[in-house]
C-alpha cells in the first residue's frame, strides 16, 4: 500500500466523516420541527484497482445522503383548530407567492389574517372546494385544486324551502271549526318572519290550511309580503292522511319588504297512508285542540363566520354566529411512487424529482393515501438519542483517519531523511 493512497485514503475519510457530522448535527437542530423527515449519511467503499496478493491500491471511501421522506413521525396533539397530521402516505399540497406547487408533511397550519389563507412557513395549503355536505364541487383533479380561502365565505343566509309539520287535527272537532299555529319562515336575506295557518275542518275526515301574511318576527305589526295558497288535507278512516290538494302542497309569499327573492315553501306533511306527518285522531276533550308535535323549517338567519377548524379527514369546516357550520374545502393528499426521492427545499418543503414521479392527489384514506387527524401534529423523526450514538461514531473516525494522516506525514518525514 502506497503512501500517497494512505493519504488519499483518509482525507476521503475524513472529508466524508465531516459531511457525516453535518447530517446528524442538521438532524439534531431539526428534533422539534414539525414534519421534519431526517437525513441519513450513506457510506460507500472505493477502490482504484483489483490489486493482487502482493499489491493494494487504496480508493477510500465516498458518501452520500438519504433523505427519509417516507418515515413516519409521531402524531402529537395541538390546541390549534387548524393543524393537522397525516398518518400514512402523502404529503399536503402547499403553494408559495409565484404559484409553484412544493409538498409538506407539515400541517401547524394558521390562517392568515391578511387574506384568509391557511399558511405555514409562507406556504398556502391548497385543496377542493365542497358544498356544504363536504362533497367535492368538479372533481378530485389538479385543475380543481385551489387555495383554501377561509374567509370565501364569511357570512350565510337561507330562504326556507320546506316546512315539515307533524301534528294531530281533532276528529272531534266540528265543521267549521277553526284552528291556529304558526310557521317560522326566512326570506333569501336571512330576515325572519311568522306565518300563522288557520286550520278549519270543513266536512267528515277533511280539512283546509290557509296562509295569513307573513310578518317580522321580531314586530308581529309589521307585514313583510303576501303569502298565497290554499290547502285541502284528506284523511282515511283509520285517522292517517289520505291525500294534499295541491300535490304536493305548497306555500307562496311574494313581494318581501325585505327585498328578498320570492319564496316557494313545500309543506311537508307526511305521507300518505302513514302517521308521520299530520293525522286526525280524537282528541277526547271537551275541547278539541291541534296537539302539535313538531315544526321544522330549513331556512338559516344571517350569521357572520366565527371560526375555522379542519376535522379528521380534511374537511375544512367554517362555523357561523347562527350555530351552523359548513364544509367549504377539503384538503388534498399528494402520493408519489417514491417519496424519498422528492428534493428537498427550505421550510421543510419538498418539489417533484425525475426520482420521485409525478404526483397523484386523492382524498385522506383514499387510493392508498394516509388519514389525516385535525388538531394533531407530526413530530419530527429525529431520535437525539440515535443521532449522539452516530456522531461519537463519526467522531471516532474521523479522529482515526486524522491519525493515519499524521502517521503517513511522518512516515513522509522518514522517507525524505532516508534520502537526504
């Protein structure tokens, strides 16, 4: 073995024990960074030539890095409505100022109170629009993949389009007798008013419901449109409800004050043939009265958003000052063939590589992506523990190698004495 391969041999040794040191110190300064996926230094072995049983040419040793994108890191929980952890495949879709598209397994996610955005580390957390069932608004594709915008929806308000009644009307109340209840009701801004219906029976097992105009709930002298229809009920012999005359039967209040769009208000009154809605049943009282049940209407007063929380599974989910809360996004999970071959930017960030592929967004739990946990966070999958064990072994080793180069130096020194 020559000198000179001696000396090669260990500055290779030392020049990769240095690289070695970096990994594990980088590993170490990340131990509390979310998402972090640690780093590992891959040692090789170098040779120059074969050699033979009289001859050996040192080639010393090269190394290069890993990085374990892949590696799961322990899931930790946040205070935080807006943080969230993936537990299995895939990586969140993030996106920065120009529009690039990187990846991120780090979900301490917060909303932006400049535009609304859900951000972490400058990035922008990118998913789908939903209805306000959670269901996907186009499809699960790139094309559809948008910002989260928390504040696209600030403020809600529903006209009411149904009203479900159950209630008993008293078979032993006589013609012409009269009855009274009364229907909450929203117009398209939100505005709430009262309805009342008069119930009259007007024969043997028949009956009619007809509509007074509505007014504010909050003022009852104030009329707020012009309510319209009539309807005629039937019920069999046995007190279910035969028949609605219109079919099915409907209430229309036109010219809201308010300047509301016109509504169409579908009662809902059971089902024919069956006591799931309205019935006529003896009330056995000297004097009979409507026993009413229920009275449930799905219109939705104006309120203003309150909060944003993502819920297991990635539903972005917005709550207003009303009590109701709504799906506006869903979050997005990106899986590729090979994770760990993704490169590696700053903020603990990642970009597609020829190595990784490209990538295929699904749903949490969907096409082989992970879950995803709201108010969790990923832990970085430093062990310090780990880490110390293999930085005294670089240590160690780059201290040998330093010894072989003082000995080849001195060896050098012999050698040029021997020749003076």
């Amino acid at each position: 073995m020559s000198l000179t391969g001696a000396l090669y041999s260990a500055v290779s040794a030392m020049n990769s024990q240095s690289q070695a040191i970096s990994v594990v110190s980088d590993n170490i300064a990340n131990a509390s960074t979310t998402g972090y996926k640690t780093v590992t230094a891959s040692f090789e072995s170098m040779l120059t030539d074969s050699g033979s049983s009289s001859s050996y040419s040192a080639g010393g040793v090269s190394v290069s890095t890993r990085y374990n994108i892949s590696s799961q890191g322990l899931l930790a929980a946040s205070s935080s409505d807006t943080a969230i952890a993936v537990q299995g495949n895939g990586l969140f879709v993030v996106t920065d100022a120009s529009g690039a598209t990187y990846y991120t397994r780090n979900g301490d996610f917060a909303t932006n109170d400049d535009n609304g955005y859900l951000t972490v580390n400058g990035y922008t957390l990118m998913g789908w629009p939903t209805d306000q069932d959670g269901n996907v608004i186009g499809g699960e594709t790139a094309g559809t993949l948008t910002k989260i915008d928390t504040s696209a929806l600030q403020s809600v308000a529903a006209a009411t389009t149904t009203e479900t009644i159950k209630a008993n009307l008293p078979a032993d109340a006589a013609t012409g007798d009269t009855f009274s209840t009364t229907l909450d009701v929203y117009d398209s801004l939100g505005t709430a008013s009262n309805v009342d219906v008069t119930w009259t029976k007007t024969g043997e097992n028949t009956w009619s419901a007809t509509f007074g105009n509505p007014t504010l709930a909050s003022d009852s002298t104030v009329t707020t449109g012009t309510s319209s229809g009539t309807i005629s009920i039937t019920f069999n012999e046995g007190g279910t409800l035969a028949s609605t005359s219109p079919s099915p039967a409907t209430l229309s209040i036109t010219g809201w004050t308010t300047g509301a769009a016109d509504s169409t208000i579908t009662m809902s009154l059971g089902t024919a043939g069956g006591a799931d809605g309205l019935t006529q049943y003896s009330s056995d009282s000297d004097t009979p009265a409507i026993d009413l049940k229920s009275l449930d209407q799905d219109g939705l007063a104006y309120g203003s958003l309150t909060g944003i929380a993502i819920a297991d599974g990635g539903n972005v989910n917005a709550t207003y000052s009303n009590g109701k809360t709504y799906t506006i996004y869903k979050v997005a999970l990106a899986t590729f063939a090979n994770p760990d071959g993704l490169t590696t930017s700053s903020g603990g960030v990642y970009t597609e590589s020829t190595t990784s592929g490209v990538a295929t967004l699904h749903e949490a739990g969907a096409g082989g992506a992970g879950d995803i946990y709201g108010s969790e966070l990923e832990s970085s999958t430093a062990d310090t523990t780990s880490e110390f064990s293999t930085m005294i072994t670089a240590q160690q080793a780059y201290s040998a190698a330093a010894q072989v180069v003082s000995t080849v130096k001195d060896m050098y020194d012999t050698l040029l004495s021997a020749v003076r």
